[in-house]
C-alpha cells in the first residue's frame, strides 16, 4: 500500500487494531528471555588468564599452638586415646617401688591418671611421684614431640608433605642414599620441618623401603657389605626384570611383554590400609616394570561393603501427608538425631600387644571382591595398568597351595614387616618345658609359613622396629624347625635408610618408643648345587 492512501478511514482504523494486537500481546507475557545473564564473547588473551584459586582453609590450631594435655585436647580422638592409656598403662614409680606390706606379695601398680604439663601424656598415678621419677626426663622431649605431631596432623593445614609427585623424568636418576637426597631427586615437595620429615616418612616408610631394596641404584651394595654374595645373584635376578637388560629405555611401552612382578607382604597390618596412590609411588620408581602386590595376614584391612540402595520413600497412596505440625516435629527428632552422633564418644583401639585389625578401607570404584578365586575373604582393585593390588584376610599357609607351583625367583618375592619371630606366642606352649613357643616356631603363627617361603627360593625381606627388635628376629632363626641352616643370608641385618622418623608410642606403657620398620635384613632358601665329579673311583 506504499504510496496509496486509504479507501476510507474505517479501514485505516481496522488495520491498525489488527498490527496492535500482536503488540499488546508480546508486550504483556513475561519476557523470559530477558532474566538470561547476557552473552559474553571470549576473547583469545582470556585463554591465558589464570584461574582464581580456592583460598586455602584456616587451620584449627597454628604452628605455635599445637601443644595440648591429651584431656584438654580440641580433638575427640585424642581425648579418647589419653583415656585409654589410663586404663592400660601402670604407674612407673609404683611398679618399682617395693615398700608394701608382705615382700612375698607383689603389689598391683596404679594406673597412670596424671597428666606430665611437659609432654601432656598421662604418665603417672600422681603428681607426687611425677615429681620423684628422674628417668622421666629421659623421654619427655619425645613424648612432647609426638603429642605436637599427634595435633598437627588433625590441625587442618594443607599438608603439602603428603603431596606426592607423579612420573619421574627420564633423564633424572634416582638416588637411594638417605630420605633428603629421594626426596630431592624425586621431586618431592621441600621438607622444610623436622615435623614434615616425620609425616612423610611415616606415610612412606613402607612402599620405600621395598623399593629402596630391590632397586638397582639400592644403598645396600657389596662395598658395604649389606648385601651379600648370595644376595646379588637373588637381586640381579629381580633387577633383570624390573629394569631389564643394560642400555634398555626403561618406559611403559617397555613393560608390554614383561611378566608382573609378585610381591607377598604377609602378615600385614597397617600397610594394607595406606591409599593404593601411596603405593603408586613404588611404581613409579620403575616405569617399565608391572607389580601386583598380595596383602595377606588376619588383620589385612578389607573394603567398605558396597552401599545399599536408598529405601524409597512411600507413596501418598501408601502414607497420607501428615500435618504440619507434625512435620516441624519430625523435622525436630531428626535434627536432633544428627546431632546426637556428634556428641558421642568416638571409639579408639589400643596398640596393645596384639594390634587391631585397622578400619575398612575406602572402597575403590574398581574393588571386586576375589572370594571365589582364594576362597577366603579378598578383594583385587586394577588401581593402574602398572599396579594391581590384592588382599586377603586370612594366614598365608590357607592360599600357599594356589602359588606354590608358579613362584620364580626372577619376579617373586616375599616382604614381612616386623612379624615378631621372637616375641613368645600368646596361643602355642612348648609340649616339654610348657613355656610358650616362639612365634617363628609356633604351629598357629609363623611356624608352617617360613619354611614354605624358604623352598620356593624367593628372597624374604624382613623389617623390624628397633635394633632389640631385629637381634631377637635373627637369634630366632638358629633354634626354628625347618629355618635353621635352611637359608642363606641376602641382605645381613642392619638399618633401614628409610625407616620412619617418627616414635611410635605403645598405649600399654608410654614409656616403650619404637620406630617404624627401623632395620633391615633378608635371605633366601639354601641352594644346593650339584657339582659333576671329573672321574669314577673307588676312592
């Protein structure tokens, strides 16, 4: 209609309500459109910018504060272990004393109910014999430290020490000569503390000091004389396949047509809970090698089970809506449900002589369980394609059938950490004198076990505690059936380079330190070899 003019005014009009309907409509309906946040064009310097980073969380406790007697403690689970000394550990001065009425009677020492304001442990039945006790100060230094370490671990820091680096470089060596040189050559965070020393090589102590041993840049070597003649022909056997041959790349695509190297760590406790990334670092000190690592032993930490589907909630068929007032009630008795668990005492478990069976572990997404491939209670997590791990809660002699024909020396071999050879057995007593065995000689703990490692040939790696703790394993071995003269030493005893910095104080007396896998030793099945004689004769 450009350029004409309307035949009449009505149709003008008509026209014009008609295009202000459609206007009037989209004007009045909510323009949803509009509450959208408006589109931004990203340009290509933005790539470069830096993410905003989390700020880090304000810890509970500062480095100047982390100092607390066990019952003032800000932690629920110290508190709880400070009342657990109190009921095991006996008084040091009372058990010495001997000024009772009857000398033929022995008198009951108290328990420990005063706490030192030294080193904030419970150590004494009073403050009166606190204050006589000189052998005290011996140790007050340590237990202060492990208290401080104790809250610092709970103090909600970032722990950078427990940051762990991934794949090393090619090009950069390994050295094995103490924890400070590792853990410069391995890239690990700086250790700026004495305390950050402690943390890490309590977490670590365990996958290195395995790898510290068989590795081929190890600090126990024949100049030394750690290693033995028997034991570099065992370790060279390993070395071949974990590195393999001289001037070979050791990357992953190296370990394509390897055999997995099988590592039995029997009688296993504590390790078997540690995350599989902590064990990830042993793999990773070998790049062209696959491991799968077998926890075996009664106390062998299992997964969590799988969770349980949620129950459904009932239908309004099933159950009428109640009132509102009810609801607000309801909502009341589960608020104060939530509450009341946190309110409750958590539980602690001593380290009495026999220690616990650590908690369940976090169940891994690739956790199976394995019960009806061993027949006893296991599971296997494929953690990596370099790392399987295995675990099974039972004693070694009830899966050794399932091995026994498939051990090689070349890819096999057996870790034991501190398993007590020379403690007295709590459940075996000798037919003769009715004293109790030694648990290397007793038919319920390590009796059965050694001498079947011993006939497979594989070399058995042993740890202990302190340096009582590795004399008393090794003088256990001269009057052990089956053991005694059946073995040749691999590595002789000595210290572990990477032990644990940390003391480990026993609940039953605080009085007993120790540190974790202190000292070193292994050996091996004896090997017989057949000579040929040159000539026949009579004579």
């Amino acid at each position: 209609m450009r350029g004409k003019a309307f035949a009449s005014p009505s149709m003008a009009l008509h026209i014009a309500r008609r295009s202000a309907v459609p206007r009037l409509w989209a004007a009045s309906r909510p323009q949803l459109y509009r509450a959208c946040p408006p589109r931004t064009s990203r340009t290509f310097l933005s790539l470069f910018k830096r993410k905003p980073t989390k700020p880090e969380p304000q810890p509970i406790l500062t480095e100047d504060n982390l100092f607390h007697l066990f019952s003032q403690s800000p932690f629920p689970a110290v508190r709880a272990r400070g009342e657990a000394i109190r009921t095991l550990a006996p008084c040091p001065v009372c058990a010495s004393s001997h000024d009772h009425a009857d000398a033929h009677v022995k008198a009951e020492p108290r328990a420990v109910q005063f706490e030192c304001p030294d080193c904030g442990w419970p150590t004494h039945c009073s403050e009166e014999h606190w204050a006589a006790d000189e052998e005290h100060k011996k140790y007050c230094s340590r237990l202060r430290e492990v208290n401080e370490d104790e809250h610092d671990l709970r103090s909600g820091r970032r722990l950078r020490e427990f940051e762990l680096p991934g794949p090393q470089d090619q090009e950069n060596a390994i050295s094995f000569s103490n924890w400070d040189i590792f853990w410069y050559t391995r890239n690990f965070p700086s250790m700026d503390t004495e305390r950050s020393r402690r943390h890490a090589s309590k977490l670590l102590t365990y996958p290195i000091t395995i790898g510290s041993v068989i590795h081929q840049y190890s600090y126990l070597t024949l100049s030394n004389q750690r290693l033995t003649p028997e034991g570099s022909r065992s370790m060279a056997a390993l070395r071949y396949t974990l590195h393999g041959e001289t001037g070979t790349p050791e990357t992953e695509e190296a370990s394509a047509l390897k055999p997995q190297m099988r590592i039995f760590i029997l009688g296993a406790r504590a390790e078997s809970s540690l995350p599989p990334h902590v064990w990830e670092q042993l793999c990773l000190l070998f790049p062209a090698a696959l491991f799968h690592l077998y926890f075996i032993g009664p106390q062998v930490s299992l997964p969590k089970p799988p969770s349980s589907s949620p129950t459904p909630k009932p239908t309004t068929a099933e159950a009428p809506s109640p009132s509102p007032e009810p609801a607000k009630e309801t909502e009341n008795q589960a608020s104060a449900a939530a509450e009341k668990p946190a309110e409750e005492k958590p539980t602690y478990l001593p380290n009495v002589y026999e220690p616990p069976t650590p908690a369940p572990i976090v169940r891994h997404k690739r956790a199976r369980e394995s019960i009806e491939r061993y027949g006893v209670p296991s599971y296997t997590v494929p953690y990596t394609p370099q790392l399987t791990i295995t675990g099974m809660q039972c004693n070694y002699d009830e899966v050794h059938a399932q091995f026994q024909e498939t051990f090689d020396p070349y890819t096999d071999l057996f870790f034991l950490f501190s398993p007590g050879f020379g403690f007295p057995s709590p459940t075996s007593v000798s037919e003769t004198t009715s004293e109790p065995l030694l648990q290397i000689a007793s038919p319920t703990e390590w009796g059965p076990v050694l001498p079947l490692l011993l006939a497979s040939k594989c070399p058995i790696f042993v740890t202990g505690f302190s340096p009582a703790d590795v004399e008393r394993d090794v003088k256990s071995l001269a009057t052990a059936p089956g053991v005694a003269g059946e073995f040749d030493w691999v590595i002789t005893p000595g210290e572990n380079a990477f032990g644990s910095e940390k003391w480990e104080v026993a609940d039953f007396d605080p009085r007993v330190m120790v540190k974790t896998n202190w000292g070193v030793w292994g050996m091996r099945g004896k090997r017989r070899d057949v000579r040929e004689r040159s000539g026949f004769g009579l004579f």
